[in-house]
C-alpha cells in the first residue's frame, strides 16, 4: 500500500507541466490528510536510515519541514496544534445525577430551535393578504381634494384603512411528550410576530392533568370549558387557530378533543401542526381518514372546506357532517400549500384529515388506546431490535443524528440542535422527532430545566459500533466550536466548566461533550488544568495499524513510521504540494464563478472565447480531446402550452413574460444569472445550470419560484399561461451557436411529450415537470428542501432514441394519475379520422335499426368493440382495467369493423 502511494504521488509531482487528474489530486488530499500531522522528529529512524541519495534526502527533509511550519501557521486553531496545551473539559448539567465536578455554571448559547425559519416565513407571505375594510380609518387625499372642488369646503375625507385579515391563536399541547417543543414554538410564535401579518399573535394552553379531563388556558391564563356546547367555542371568523400537537397524549384518542376542534372549524379556519413524521401519525390519535382539502373562499372555515372523499370512508347519519383539518409540519412545501390553499384558494389544495361530528369515526371510537399508566421498562433484546430497525436506513437524516450523538452519554434538545445545525443541516424537525421517539432513549423531564436525555445502554452499544472516528471528532469540534462561538448568552444552555480551583461541586453527566480551549476558558474566568484525551492528540495514530484493531473505513493505509517508504512518502508530498501551490499562485486571479473571468479560464486551457481552439507552438500544444469541453451541467427545456394560437403582439408578450418569471425566479432562488445559459427558443427557453449550482436548489427552490410567479402572472388572465419543463442532468457541450449533447435532445424530448401534454390539460394544471430516470434516482428520490419524492408519479415514454422512463409532477399537487392508456393514446388526428369513419359506420347502423331489424352478432360485436375503444381513447382516465375481449385496441377494433 505504500509503495502505491508513493508512486501516485510521484507521478502527481511530476505532472506539474500537464494536468493533474481531479481524482488523483483528492487522493493526494487524502493522503495529506492523513498524514500531514505525523510527528517526525530528528532522531527517529526514518530520518537517520541511510540512505545513497543523502543530498536529496536532505533536501526533502527541508521540504518537509517547511511544509509543516506552514500548516501549523494555518492551522493554528486545530486540536493537534492544542493538543499539549492545558484546556477546560466542558460538562452537561444533570440534576439527577450522582457525578459530581467542580467547575462553573455557564450559559452557552442555543441553535435555532427553528429550522428552516426564513423559508417557512417565505412560505406564509400568502397569509399577508389585507382586510381592506379595518376598523381604523386613514385620510383619503383624492376624496378631500375632490370634495373641496366641488364645494370650496376643505373637509377631510377618511376611509376604512386596510388591516391584517385575521389574528392567530396558538393552542400548544402541554402533554409530557410535547415539552421537548417548547422553543420550537416560542420560536414559531416570534417568527409570526415578525412576519407583521397578523392583528395579533396569542398562545393558549391545553393541559393534560393526571385522571382528569383536558383543560383549555387562554392567554390570559383563565380556564376555558371543553364541552362544544360552550358560547367561548364560537370562534370570530377571521381568527386562525393553530393546534400544535404530536396527539400522543391519551385524550386525543377519545372525543372531547376532536369534538372542539369540529366546532371551531364551523366558524374559523382551523389548522393542526404536528412535529412527528407522517408515518408516525397512525401510532397517535391522529389515525384519521386523510384526504386533500381545499378552499373556496379566502380564509375558509373547516365546514366550508372542500375534500376528497377516501374510497373506504363509511359514513353514518351520526357522524354528519365531516370537517375537513388541515395538517402539516413545520417543513416550508408544507406550509406554503397550506397557506396557499387557505388564502388564495390554491385548487391543488392541502393535506388535511376527516373529522366526523362525534370527534372520532365509530369504528375507531373504543380502539383500545394508552391507559395513561406509565409503560413497563423495554428489555435489551427489545432495544436492541428497535436500534437495529432503526438504524436500517444509514443514510437517514435521522439516524445520522442519532450516530452523531452516540458520543453523548446525556443530552438535551439544544445540545441535539448544535448537532443538527452543524452536522446534519438537512435534517428536520420531523427527523428530530423520528429520532427522539424511535424507542432508544430515556427522558428525564425537569421542571426548570430542559429534558435530558440518556441512551439506553443497549441502543448505545449499537450505535456506537456505527461510529467512526471521524464522526466522533466531527462530534467533539461541533459542540467545541459552539461553544467558542455563543460565550455567556442568557437563557442559553447550561453547561459546567471543570475548574479543580473552585469550590463548589456541581452535578452533571458521566462524561464531558466538549472541551473548551485556553482562551475561551479564560473569557470564562476557568483556569484550564485538563488535557485532552488520548484518542484526540493525535489523529494520526488512529490510521496506524497498531492503535486499534477495528476496521477503518475510507482511512490512509498502515505505514510504520519508521519504514523507509513512509519517508518517501512524505517527501513526494511535500514536493507535489509546493509545485501545487506555486501553480495556484500564477492562475490565482482566474475565478470562473466572477464576471469576465470565464474568459481568461477558456484562453488558460488554449480555447478563445466562441469554443475556437487556441493556436499553440509546436512546443508548447497540450492535447485536447473532444471531451475536455464536456461539461455536467443540469438541461431545463421550458415549452409554453398551445403557443401556435398566439399572434405576433400576443407572442411578443408572452416571451417576455416567459424570461421575466424565470430570471426572477433564479434570483429569488439565490441562483447567480452569470451560472446560468439561457436560449430563447420563440416558444419556450433551453437552460443549463453549470454542476456549481446544486440541482437540489433548482428542483425544490426554483420551481416552487417559478410557479409562484406564473401564478402571478396568469392572474387576471382570460387564457393563462402553461409551461412544461423537462429536466436532464448529463454532459453538455457549448459553441458559439448554443449547447447541444444528448443530455438537451432528452430534456426537450420530455417536455415535448404527448404525456406531457395531455397531463398539463387534464389535471387543468400550471406548470407539469418531467425529469429522466437517472434524475430521479440520483437527486429526487433522495429527497430535500421543497422536494417530496412521493408526489411524483413515473411513466413509460416512446421517445426517437427509443423507450424511456419518465417522472410527472405537478407543482403543490399530490402524485398525478397516469393511467397506461394515457401513453398508448392516438394523435388527436389520427382520432378523428377514425371517429369520422365512425360516423359514418353509426349513420349505416342507424338506417338498419330504423328498418326494424338488429345487426347480427357479428356485426354488433366489432361496433360495440370499436365504440369501446374509441370511448377509451377519449376518457383515458375512466379506462383502469379494460378487458382484452371486451375492449380491443382502438387499432384493431377499427381494422376489424366493417
């Protein structure tokens, strides 16, 4: 393995006249990685073995060392160039505890308990609709200089002011099981406070006493009757409830709750926020029909909300009427549907459950559910079968969470958010909430302090063994850097700082979650006497064969220090990435992402500015191939809906709203215009998207940008707007002519489909997106921000190249509905001809039948069979399981009629 390793390096280091393949440079990056924290010193052996070429060892050694004085220069912060100074151990406070230390109390600042705020706030400006008639007035200065025109009287005229529409009530659930969401919605609260779009923003209490039914606290912290029949329950229509609740707490399984919601919901919208993810919601009380609402008016009540009714849903004259309960999470796709359903009647409309005027469905209304008893304790082999299902999907956000806390003896949810917002910043609050009841931990709730956590032991076991080291630094940095970070921050998290010099002794976990360097104990006034652990010295010693017996995954190859290749090694390091540098010190100007310096790049690599090659002298010409100027770029092919019926002033018009809705939708989307290549193609834009730009940004951002603003953009519109965007990410190649490459023929392909087509009429949609397999299974499937895999649906196309599998979907709306004979469908005139030949069949039938005389039977068969054929063509959607003998081809039925 070293002698591999060396040899890759050799040949990097002569490469310095060519190119330097990016594969090769990161496993050089790796290798420096590995090994550029080795401590060498002057008499180890390596450095005396003997050696022919002294002199050129010599110099290697100054190579060398120079080279480690300069990451020690730039690495001045790190943990190996503090690993011999004295630090200060960093310790969770547990009350409960029997380890004690002395030290002192400190408050270290919080993560924000809100992910994703910006973007949830984003998502609620469809809330900042007025009330243009408010109780306050304002002076309307046309009416008084009208007014004094015509009388010679300066009268002030006043007219209603415009308001914020509605007011928010915040009912949060105070069960055992919600108090880990407290600042989370103290944060949600402040976020709608901000937002200025609401007359005024109240949180009422729904509290859970033991043996005794729910009670409801307003903000005034009066107790209000849960009985329906109650006057309080008959809610202002323009006040919006928000019930924010996991529904574990054993009354959500009986009535009474649902029951008020049912009455709210008749005179108020009425919205349900639940922080568990969504296959959690049929373990809890909220095991109700799902349907998908939608809104008729502005700020609609539940009993005006439109749904669709669930095919098994049995009803009884008893549970009449059923509402309609929006629920979401407190993820910014969610919230915008909602919010778009709820004030501007979006038709794709919002998640929402069915709840009957007995509060619950008859058949779940004596479901056996939790007694309210406190659980028996889980054993070890149930634990561990918990870890083990849990743990089955590695690449999860949430048990990537769960890995990264596993170091942790103890913690709390701001200690669990530091993690999150430093670690895994992808993860939700839905991914928070898997993790926190997936049955591995045990909670300990105090009254002024935050909930601590502790691991089961035998769901730490297993989660440790997924640890690696890397992860465990990745841990120990974070919470370190955190700290140093957010000093003394008041109602922050509490921590203890290990000081053997002061007196006072304070309760806390087994072991510490961080250590705190020498400065930042000493802007804490702590004195630092500890020293890091062996295993965080040096990190090198965990690549070395001899420091652990556990396989090491992505880690150096075992090289003993004092083997001559190991030596060798370093040397031809150290000499690659002095030639490295010194070659990004020359072309150190040439930044592709700025302006005017993709030029300078292209002439660098011997291309001029149209993709022309450079002339080069017979000394100095580098091979180019066809491929160099391949690029992996994201191809967006827009198409506008039925473009031939516009005339030239209508054309002209449309374009120009075309490029205004998707320049401002990259802006909007933090998506740079010069990263961006645009083609007007008359009816529609070619767009590539250089692979600088994430394509998770511009499948789930942009697109949420770009229907927004068609929407915009057809409103008021007599003939709307509709786009089709197809979207492949493969290799592109630019002239001066455009982009061409198979990657733009199959995005074009797509969204020029017939699917395409007809999907965008008979879902009466805006905008549909079509995307290529190896899309979906690369980016889509994998899921993000504003990307819900689930709501994609796929089918087969027949394309020139051949047969492709495509995915739908339809911006803000569920899944779309494809059925097979959708992607068997005739052309519409291949159709008319045969509904006119048809015709004329019927016509001969009609004069027989008129006659008085029945076709025969095989006569009447072909014509029934072609009817059917033809009815299918024109209602793909009604034909789920045609019969092959009742219902042939429209082909064969018409080749066979008479």
């Amino acid at each position: 393995m070293a002698e591999g390793a060396a040899a890759r390096l050799a040949r990097l280091a002569l490469a310095g006249s060519g190119d330097i393949d990016v594969k090769e440079l990161l496993d050089a990056v790796l290798l420096a990685s590995a090994w550029a924290h080795a401590d060498w010193g002057p008499g180890s052996p390596s450095a005396n073995a003997a050696d022919p070429t002294a002199h050129h060892r010599k110099q290697g050694q100054a190579d060398t060392t120079a080279l480690a004085e300069d990451t020690q220069a730039l690495g001045s912060g790190s943990a190996t160039d503090t690993a011999h100074e004295p630090v200060a151990s960093v310790w969770l406070g547990d009350q409960g505890g029997s380890h004690t230390v002395p030290g002192k109390r400190v408050s270290v600042g919080r993560a924000d308990a809100l992910p994703d705020a910006l973007e949830i706030g984003r998502a609620l400006r469809p809330l900042r609709r007025p009330w243009l008639s408010g109780v306050h007035h304002r002076l309307d200065v046309n009416a008084t200089v009208e007014h004094y025109t015509r009388t010679g009287m300066l009268i002030p005229r006043l007219t209603p002011a415009p308001e914020p529409w509605l007011e928010v009530i915040i009912v949060l659930d105070r069960g055992t099981a919600m108090a880990v969401w407290d600042e989370t919605v103290r944060a949600l609260t402040k976020m709608l406070r901000a937002l200025a779009a609401f007359r005024d923003v109240r949180v009422w209490h729904l509290e859970h006493p033991a043996d005794d039914t729910p009670v409801l606290h307003d903000h005034h912290g009066s107790a209000l009757s849960m009985h329906p029949d109650a006057a309080h329950h008959t809610q202002p229509a323009r006040r919006l409830l928000l019930v924010v609740s996991d529904c574990a707490a054993p009354a959500w399984r009986q009535d009474a709750l649902w029951r008020t919601l049912h009455t709210w919901g008749r005179t108020a919208p009425v919205a349900l926020i639940n922080p568990l993810p969504k296959r959690l919601w049929q373990r809890s009380g909220l095991d109700l029909p799902h349907t998908t609402a939608t809104a008729t008016v502005p700020a609609s009540p539940g009993r005006l909300l439109s749904y669709r009714r669930p095919r098994l849903l049995r009803e009884a004259e008893k549970t009449k009427p059923w509402q309609a309960l929006p629920v979401l999470q407190l993820a910014p796709d969610q919230v915008l549907a909602w919010a778009r359903t709820l004030m501007r009647t979006d038709p794709s409309g919002c998640e929402a459950v069915l709840i009957p005027a007995t509060g619950r469905p008859p058949l779940r209304r004596h479901q056996q559910g939790p007694t309210g008893q406190p659980d028996a304790a889980p054993t070890n082999d149930q634990v561990r079968a918990h870890a083990e299902a849990f743990t089955d999907d590695r690449q999860s956000l949430a048990v990537r969470l769960a890995v990264a806390a596993s170091p942790l003896d103890s913690f709390t949810l701001p200690i669990l958010d530091v993690l999150r917002h430093r670690l895994v910043p992808a993860a939700t609050l839905a991914d928070t909430a898997e993790f926190l009841t997936a049955g591995l931990l045990t909670a300990t709730r105090c009254e002024s302090a935050d909930t601590l956590y502790h691991f089961h032991p035998a769901a730490a076991a297993h989660l440790t063994r997924l640890l690696t080291r890397d992860q465990l630094w990745d841990t120990h940095f974070a919470l370190s850097d955190h700290l140093a970070a957010h000093l003394q921050t008041p109602h922050g998290i509490p921590v203890v700082l290990h000081s053997p010099h002061i007196s006072e002794t304070l309760p806390t976990g087994i072991r510490p979650i961080a250590y705190a360097a020498a400065t930042t104990a000493r802007l804490l006034g702590v004195d630092t006497t500890d020293s890091l652990p062996e295993p965080m010295r040096r990190p090198a010693a965990g690549l070395t064969a001899e420091s652990s017996s556990e396989p090491r995954r992505g880690t150096a190859p075992a090289v003993p220090e004092n083997s001559p290749q190991a030596t060798e090694l370093y040397l031809t390091l150290a000499r690659l990435f002095r030639s490295l540098i010194a070659r990004a010190s020359d072309s150190r100007a040439i930044r592709p992402s700025e302006p005017r310096q993709h030029e300078a790049l292209m002439r660098s690599e011997g291309v001029s500015r149209h993709g022309r090659q450079r002339t080069w002298g017979n000394d100095d010409a580098p091979e180019i191939t066809n491929t160099r100027h391949m690029r992996h770029e994201l191809v967006i092919s827009v198409d506008l809906r039925r473009s031939g019926a516009y005339d030239d002033v209508e054309k002209s018009r449309m374009r120009a709203q075309l490029h205004r809705m998707l320049e401002t939708a990259f802006t909007r989307a933090n998506v740079a215009l010069s990263a961006v290549h645009m083609e007007d193609r008359g009816d529609g834009i070619l767009v590539s998207v250089g692979d600088q730009i994430p394509v998770t940004q511009l499948l789930g951002l942009w697109l949420v940008e770009v229907h927004e603003n068609l929407r915009d953009e057809n409103h008021g519109l007599h003939a709307p707007l509709g786009l089709r965007i197809g979207m492949h990410f493969g290799p592109v190649r630019h002239d001066d002519r455009g982009i061409i490459g198979r990657a733009v023929d199959l995005a074009c392909r797509l969204a020029d489909s017939a699917v395409a087509r007809q999907l965008l009429d008979a879902e009466r949609a805006d905008l549909v997106l079509v995307t290529s397999q190896s899309l979906y299974e690369d980016v889509i499937m994998h899921g993000g921000r504003f990307i819900a895999p689930e709501r994609y649906s796929s089918a087969r196309l027949e394309l020139k190249e051949g047969e492709v599998t495509a995915w739908f979907h339809l911006p803000g709306r569920p899944a779309p509905e494809i059925p097979a004979a959708l992607t068997q469908r005739k052309k519409p005139e291949e159709l008319a001809s045969i509904v006119q030949d048809l015709t004329t069949l019927l016509e001969n039938t009609f004069s027989i039948l008129n006659r008085g005389r029945y076709l025969d039977r095989t006569s009447g068969k072909k014509i029934a069979g072609l009817l059917r054929a033809v009815a299918d063509q024109l209602d793909v959607y009604g034909n789920t399981s045609p019969s092959h003998d009742t219902a042939p081809s429209t082909s064969a039925a018409y080749r066979s009629s008479p």
